[in-house]
C-alpha cells in the first residue's frame, strides 16, 4: 500500500509540474512583444495600411515596418528602395521584371508617381495565402492616422510601431539619402503626429541608429542583426557605440548564450523572421522578449 500511495504521489507531482509549465508558456506568450512582420506578410500585401488593420485586428502588439524617401523628400513604406518585382504591378497593368526592377528608383521619383503602382493585387510567389487587394506604397502619415483611428474605434490596445531606416553607406544619394537627412525626415513626421513614445527605430545600418541617439535620445533603438554576421555580441554592440534598447538578430543566431548575453546588458532580445509555431514557441521558453513575424495568427494558436 505504501508503495502504490508513493506512486500516486510522484504522479500527482508530476500533473502538478506540468500544469505549472504550461501556465509559465502560456503567461510569457502573453507577455510577448508580437511583431507582425510588415504588418502581417503572409496573410495580406506588405507594408500597406489593409495589412497593419489585419495585425492589429489579430492581436499584434508592435507593427513593423520599413521606410525609404521619395525624390520629393516624402516618407513612405518600402522594403526596398524600388518597386520589387515580386509585388509590383505597373501604372498599365504590366509587371516589372527581376532585371529591370531596380530602375524602378523610389528616390527618384516624386510621390504622386510611386502612389500610382499597384503593390497589392499581383499574387506573392512566396505568399501564397496573401489576400489579393488593391494597394500603393503609404506616406508613413498615412499610416499613422490610419492605425490610431482603427485602434480608437476598435476599442483596440495601442500598439508600437517598429520603423527600420532602409539604408546603407553604399547606396547612399543613390537609392536614399545619407543618414542624418534620413533621420531626420523620419523624426519630422513621427513628432508631428506624436507617436514618439510608440515608436521602435530598427536597422542595420548603424549610422543611422547612432544619429538618432545623439539627437533624438529618447527614442528607443533596435540594432538589427544579419545571420552571416560573424562578429561577436560584444563587438557589436562595442561597434555601435551605445547600449540599444532591443538588439534584433536573425533566428539562426537565438541561443541561450545569446538570451543570457542581452539580460546581463539589460538589452531585449526579438529575434526575425520567425514563421512557425514550433519556433515560436522554444524562442518563448528560452526567454525572448518579442518576435516578429509573417503570420502573426500564430501568436494565438492554441497552447498546447
């Protein structure tokens, strides 16, 4: 009797455990910063205000998203500084090719030529469940407007907006202007709506980060991590020159070494592109601080 009493014991342990571990993965899941990639990438066009109202409707609790500047000086959404092939439907309803897409140069056209091209309808070689509507690349303004009146009539949570400066030192006065303009043009639209303390600047380029810092302090920074970076963490962070608020390395690099890394710098870790729940959820266990990506609909699948 003693011997089966002791065996319903380490059973009931053993439920109890469980139930604790799943109810820690189910509070940091709700705790987590859910970034939907381009707004929601693999559900709707990229980068485009029906995309950033589908995150938000979902649940997203950070939009990100990229900037370029037109030839007129405005700030709008892009990945890249010219109209990719994969997306892009011309004014005459004609495609872009793969060789020819980067004579398609945002910077050197006026705003009232980029809103022409369609970015929205063209079916995604890679995104095949993207809903098919008919979009233009937004003013940055746009957007804003856009999501903080569907947040205020959704009775929604606020959200954060993570801008990356799609920038680098070898396109520059090519594809964008040089950093400080960049930033600066960014900095203009995001104060005048004042959405400061919602906001995320991300990038790779270091320049960039490294001005806002020095003249806009309180803006909080994300240094953006590529998986072929072989530098160490510490050089990296010794390189950019301050202490980032969130540091953004591709998946491949996310250990535990690196999780512990970032808490002894007091630096959130929200790794990228991460599309599958699986990752989702080991990244979840292992201690990160956000993640961003395509599908955000993952973040609310049922814990299992």
């Amino acid at each position: 009797m003693e011997g089966f009493n002791n065996k319903i014991y380490l059973l009931i342990l053993l439920l109890s455990f469980s139930s604790f571990s799943l109810a820690q993965s189910s509070f940091k899941m709700k705790q987590l910063d859910k970034q939907g990639h381009r707004g929601c990438r693999g559900l709707y066009p990229e980068n485009t205000i029906p995309g950033f109202l589908k995150a938000i409707d979902l649940g997203v609790t950070t939009l990100e998203m990229d900037l370029v500047i037109t030839k007129d000086k405005q700030v709008i959404l892009s990945h890249e500084p010219f109209f990719n092939h994969e997306i892009t439907t011309l004014p005459n309803g004609e495609s872009i090719s793969e060789s020819n897409e980067r004579g398609f140069n945002i910077y050197e056209m006026p705003y009232s030529e980029v809103k022409k091209y369609d970015v929205g309808l063209k079916v995604h070689p890679r995104f095949l469940e993207q809903q098919k509507i008919k979009a233009n690349k937004p003013l940055l303004s746009d957007v804003i407007d856009s999501v903080e009146i569907h947040v205020q009539t959704k009775q929604k949570q606020p959200v954060y907006y993570n801008i990356e400066t799609k920038i680098q030192p070898q396109t520059d006065n090519v594809y964008h202007p040089e950093p400080q303009e960049f930033v600066d043009l960014m900095m203009a639209v995001i104060l005048e709506k004042k959405i400061e303390n919602k906001v995320i600047v991300q990038s790779f380029d270091s320049r960039s980060l490294q001005y806002l810092h020095q003249k806009y302090p309180s803006i909080k920074t994300a240094l953006l991590v590529e998986a072929f970076d072989k530098k160490s963490f510490e050089k990296q962070i010794e390189d950019l020159g301050f202490i980032p608020t969130i540091y953004s390395p591709a998946q491949e690099l996310v250990d535990m070494n690196l999780v512990q890394e970032c808490r002894l710098k007091k630096i959130k870790l929200i790794p990228w592109t991460v599309n599958d729940l699986e990752t989702i959820r080991k990244f979840v266990a292992l201690g990160v601080d956000g993640i961003i990506t395509d599908y955000p609909n993952l973040f609310f699948e049922k814990q299992q």
